[in-house]
C-alpha cells in the first residue's frame, strides 16, 4: 500500500505537518560565520524523530524506530546565530516500512533550505524493518 498526499506548489506536499523551532548554537557557526550545512542535517533528524512522536499514538512510538536512508537537501540561505528557525516537516509518502519525509526550514518567511529523506522503520526490540500499520500510517498521511 502506498500513501501519497499532494499540495499547492511552494508548499510542502504532505499529510499533518508540525513545526520545531530551532535553537542555533555558537558551535553551529562555521568559519563563514553561518550555520554549518551539516547543523541543518542534525535539525531535519530531530524533526523527524518529533513528528513521529507527536502523531503517532504512545503505543506506536514504543514499539517503533526510525532511521534515516537518505537525506537531500538544497540550501536556499545561510542561517545566523542570532536567527529565528523554525523546521516545518510531514510525510510526503508511506510504503511498507518506508516513508519520505519533507522539512522546511525557514526564518520568518525566508526558505533557509528543503530536505526529501526517506526513513525507514524499525521494530523496537529486534531492529528489523517493519510495515506500520494502516491505522497509524493514517495518522500522517492526508486522507482525500
């Protein structure tokens, strides 16, 4: 079974989406005086990992591990120490025991970067792939 859920173009194609403000560290900063780009890989994790946990029901989130098969990731804009973030993200598509993840991040209105990853997810206890059950895919994934 494959769930797919379609947006107005600019706007991230997904089911429920949930927001995760960002905090940026001095230790994010690089030598140019921006976010180093492999900070916005740690927040597209972390984000996924908390849109899991906010939709999913307790029992779900117990039994079940994401990780992560692929990222990729097109930078828009550099990101400030003293800036805003916030990293917007949602399941684009759910296929057996793999989903493909969308994260915005943005400052205000400025785009700072869009992430497509595809997670895989894994039984709690014998970190096998397993497939998510219909019900709790439902929860993530717009019903039209």
């Amino acid at each position: 079974m494959t769930l797919v859920c379609k947006a107005p173009r600019g706007v991230a194609p997904v089911g429920p989406l949930t927001d995760h403000p960002v905090v940026i560290r001095p230790e994010d900063i690089d030598h140019m005086g921006h976010v180093n780009n492999a900070v916005y890989l740690q927040w597209v994790q972390a984000a996924v990992i908390r849109h899991w946990e906010r939709l999913a029901d307790a029992e779900a989130v117990t039994r079940h591990l994401w990780v992560a098969l692929k990222h990729e990731i097109t930078y828009r804009r550099p990101a400030f120490l003293a800036d805003s973030v916030v990293a917007t993200t949602g399941i684009e598509a759910a296929a057996g025991a793999k989903a493909r993840f969308r994260t915005l991040i943005r400052r205000g209105d400025d785009l700072l970067a869009e992430v497509t990853s595809l997670w895989c997810c894994l039984d709690h206890a014998t970190h096998r792939p397993v497939r998510l059950p219909r019900a709790t895919l439902a929860r993530f994934v717009a019903q039209g």
